[in-house]
C-alpha cells in the first residue's frame, strides 16, 4: 500500500515528487541489500518483511537446518519465534 501511494502520481508531475519516490526506492533497495549481506553472510535463508506497524523486518523459516544449536547470531538482537505462521523467526 505505502508503495501504491508513492506512485499514484504519474512521475515528471512534481519534481519533489519524483525526488521522494527516488529516495524511497533507494531506501528499499539498500534495506534489501543489507539483508542479503546478512543471509550470506551466516549463511541463513533471510527474507525481508514489511507490515505497517512494525516497518521493516527479517523473516525466515524456523525449521532451517543452519541454525547451529538453536542460536542466532548475537547480531540479531529482537528475535521473536511466531508458531502462528508455521514457525517463522521475526528479527
């Protein structure tokens, strides 16, 4: 939705406008890329979530076989194990 907003304008309108939805598309990319860093990193399957209460956020699959003896990196500081959605790990 937040995205849909962002280019509800058609571009070459606004100039700041078009100025925003750069950044905000920049932003997104680097938050992306970061992930990816992370995932190759230690070696985990990473996803990268978004919700609009929380923002953005790391997901993957609590079954992954490359958590070593149940343990995350201490990088990863807000772990949240959620049974509801077929045991995902939120970071």
């Amino acid at each position: 939705m937040r995205t849909q907003k962002c280019y509800a304008v058609k571009p070459n309108i606004n100039e700041f406008l078009d100025i925003a939805r750069r950044t905000y598309t920049e932003i997104v990319d680097d938050i992306a890329g970061m992930i990816a860093q992370l995932a190759e990193k230690y070696n985990l399957p990473l996803k990268t979530s978004f919700s609009s209460a929380r923002g953005f956020f790391i997901q993957m699959n609590a079954d992954c076989a490359a958590i070593h003896n149940g343990q995350l990196p201490s990088e990863f500081t807000k772990v949240h194990i959620l049974e509801l959605l077929g045991h995902y790990i939120e970071i």
